[in-house]
C-alpha cells in the first residue's frame, strides 16, 4: 500500500511549471536556483552590512555637504569675476603666509590647507594670490622682518626701489605697488603663522634696519669657538736634542716635516670684526618710527595639523567631518573678498611671556592674539630643544674623529685605506661648510620653537592697533 503510495505521488519534475519558469529553464539556469527561498543573512553578516553601510553613507554624505558648501559660496562670488577690467589694471591679489607646524617634517602642510578649502572660492572670484612658505620653523619671522627693513631703507632713502630689469612701459610706481597691497590682504594659515607673522612684524619695526648676514656673523662665531683647532705640539728642549735652538727641516722626519710646515697647522686666529655687524646707517634714520604706516588687512584662517598615533582619532573624525573645514576656509574667503573688516582687537595689556604666566596660566593675551588658541595643544611636545642638543652632542662627538682622518689624508702622513679610495672621507673644507650648515638649521629651529612654542605669547606693539585690520567673518555671514 505504501509503495503504491509513493508511486502515486507526483515527482518534483512533473510539477506544473509557469511559464516564465520554464523559460528561464531553457535558458541554462539551474533549477535549484528558482527553490531558493529568500531569508535573513547571518549574524555576522548583518553586523558587516551595518557597519560598512554607516561608514559609507557617512563619508558620501559629507563630501556631498562638501561640494553643496563650496559651490553656494562661489556662486555667491563669481559675479566678481564677470566685471570687467581696464587695459592696464590688474586683479586683486593676496599674500598667502604658511608657516612649517611644529614636529612635522612636511612643511606644506599649512599652503595645503589654503589650497584646498580657501582657494577655490578665491579663484571663482578672480582674486589672485601669492603663496609663502617657511622651510622650517622661525624662517617665515625672518623674511618678514628682513622685507620691512629694506621698507624702511628705501622709505629713508638708503636704497632704491627694486625694479625690474627690462623696464615696462606700464611699470607700476612704488606708490601703486603699495595701495595694491593694501587693496589685496594677507592671509594667515594656522595660530603658529600668525605667531611668526607678529615675531617679524615687530623686529622688522623696531630693531636696526641694517642689512646683516647671519651665516657671515655665525661664520665668526664659531671660528672662534676652537672645535677646529690643532692640539699644541709638544716643546722638544733644544739642549737634549743637539743644542740647535729650534728643531729645522733637516732634523725631523717626513710626517713632522709635514705637520709642522703646513698650511692647515697655523693657529687660527681670532676675528678681527666683531660678531655685531657695525652699522653704517646714521642715528637719527635708524631709529624706530613712532607710528607704522597702515599694513594690508588681515585675515585669520583657523588650522590644525593632526601628527602622531595618539591623534588618530581625530584624523578619523575630521575624515568623516571635512565640510567643516570646507565651510570655515569659505567663509574665511568671503569675509575676504566681500572686505568685511573691522580693527584688530588688541590684547588686554601688553605684558612679557612671564607676566602672561603669572596672571593667565593658560597664557591668553586677550584680542586677536588668542585666535585659534586650542590649536597650541595639539603640537605641545611636537619638537623639544633636547632633540637639537642631542643631534648636536652626537655630531660633536664624532667630529675630531672625521677632523683628524681629513688632516692625515691632506698631509699624506698615513696612506688612505681602500674604503677611503672607494668613498673619500669628507676634507676639512667640507666639514667647516657641514658644521656652519648644521648650527644654522639647530639655532634656527631653536630660535623658531621659542616663537610658536605653546605658552609663548605672540609679540604686540602699541604701535601695530593703529595699523593692522582684520577680516571679520561674522560681519560677512550677517550681510553687513
């Protein structure tokens, strides 16, 4: 009865088919495919799902808020472009100052950051720009304050204006070069640019418009200083020798010969000139002005440079949140091209670095001096002078070594050995150029930490609240 049963039941085969099943069966598909019932995937497999889909949806809506921002502040500027100009006028062009952040080796990073999220809209307005940046820390100060003393040179009538040397028949004059300055901005990326900017602004004011040499006045320094020094040959007694007063030519060996009667073997002698340059600029027009002409407006963009492994949280959270940045550098943009400006705000009271300690433990001046204060904690402890001195302790300790193979080398007392013939050891030339290059980027990193370091205030002139105007953001967003 049972197998009666089974023969009568009807076979999967002989099922009745639709007919867009047994179509797609002709076509090749296998026909378990069209048993499969569909079902929820694994646990697992739903936790990838989720997970992979936020992030995605994360990233894709950001940078969608990315390009909406960036295009509704160009579209708000680009009539600008459209106006046209006169046969013998030029755009509006900004001075764009970065300065090399702290403990990072790339020191792009700042001019980066301007060419991505502040340009564009710069560019959809047709305003011109000129990029500088500093190679290392403290270099941005020095070229700033070397540019407003030959300023003042030629404002004292020391120098000439710079011209070019094939003359135009349109050459701007002095005059029209400096109202397009003014016409124009600076723009500061990050609180450590506007640290060295105020460094150079203040010393270009206030120190000696002299023009000096700094690896000229370090060149002096450290001949003086004995590293390169012979060590004293001995005093051979005259009576115990043969009775000749002092030792000749024919009384030593080849290798004394040599040693003795060398070039390399004079005593160095101490420098003539002073390390100070003397300056040759009178009294009376090398004195600091009492006022500063009015300087070009600026503008303050916010900056932070995220370096280390302890920071990744943060790169992960501002790869996810970049429209911020997008929308602080365009309206930074606008606030410039609209010319919303106001006075800069001076600090509370000018003070020393002490002083700001004693009575603001967390070192705030007060005014604009504080922009993007937080900024400074992110790059505490990015470089320490303990790294300089121990790069120069070790450089030190290896150099009589190096010194004392290029002086036998020259003066052919022992033969060079075949590792010397295949890499020639450095000469004593190339060792004083080594050093001199060396003390010049240690005292100089030195030099540049002591003006950004966190803490450290930025460098005020009463001079400056008179001169300097900012670019005010919040009087751009209102439409004022």
């Amino acid at each position: 009865m049972s197998s009666q049963n089974v023969d009568s039941a009807p076979k999967a085969s002989q099922v009745q088919k639709s007919g867009v099943r047994a179509a797609f069966e002709y076509t090749g598909i296998p026909p378990s495919w069209f048993d499969k019932r569909p079902k929820l995937p694994s646990r697992n497999w739903l936790i990838f799902l989720s997970v992979t889909t936020s992030i995605v949806a994360c990233y894709v809506y950001d940078r969608r808020e990315c390009r909406r921002i960036r295009a509704d502040y160009s579209s708000r500027v680009e009539y600008l472009a459209k106006d046209p100009l006169g046969t013998t006028d030029l755009p509006r062009k900004v001075t764009v100052y970065g300065a090399k952040w702290p403990g990072d080796e790339d020191h792009d990073k700042s001019l980066r950051f301007f060419r991505k999220y502040v340009k564009p809209i710069l560019v959809a307005a047709a305003v011109d720009y000129e990029m500088v940046s500093g190679r290392r820390s403290g270099d941005l100060a020095n070229r700033i304050a070397d540019e407003i003393k030959a300023r003042r040179r030629v404002d004292a009538g020391l120098e000439p204006p710079s011209q070019s040397p094939m003359p135009l028949p349109n050459q701007p004059t002095l005059e029209q070069k400096r109202k397009r300055e003014l016409e124009g901005g600076i723009v500061l990326v990050g609180r450590h640019t506007l640290k060295e900017f105020m460094s150079g602004l203040k010393r270009g004011w206030t120190e000696s418009m002299d023009r000096a040499d700094r690896e000229d006045m370090l060149a002096r320094e450290l001949a003086s200083d004995g590293r390169f020094d012979e060590p004293e040959e001995l005093v051979v007694d005259p009576e115990v020798v043969d009775g000749e007063p002092l030792p000749t030519r024919s009384r030593l060996l080849p290798s004394q010969n040599a040693a003795l009667f060398s070039p390399l073997q004079m005593p160095s002698s101490s420098p003539s000139k002073s390390t100070q340059s003397i300056s040759n600029i009178p009294a009376h027009l090398d004195t600091p002005p009492p006022t500063i002409p009015t300087l070009p407006t600026l503008l303050l963009v916010p900056f932070t440079n995220h370096i280390g492994f302890r920071q990744v949280p943060n790169m992960l959270w501002e790869f996810f949140n970049e429209r911020h940045k997008v929308r602080a550098g365009s309206e930074a943009a606008y606030a410039l091209i609209m010319n919303h400006m106001r006075p800069f705000a001076a600090p509370h009271a000018t003070v020393t670095a002490s002083e700001v300690q004693e009575s603001r433990p967390d070192g705030r001046q007060g005014g604009d001096l504080d922009f993007d204060f937080p900024a400074e904690s992110y790059y505490d402890g990015a470089y320490t002078p303990s790294e300089t001195e121990k790069a120069r302790k070790t450089y030190y300790d290896a150099l009589p070594a190096k010194l004392a193979t290029a002086r036998a080398l020259a003066r052919d007392t022992r033969p060079p050995t075949k590792e010397e013939h295949s890499h020639p050891p450095p000469t004593e030339v190339e060792l004083r150029a080594e050093r001199l290059k060396k003390e010049m980027r240690w005292r100089g990193d030195e030099a540049g930490w002591e003006i950004v370091k966190p803490g450290q205030p930025a460098q005020w002139d009463e001079r400056f609240a008179d001169a300097l105007q900012v670019f005010d953001e919040t009087r751009a967003d209102n439409g004022s």
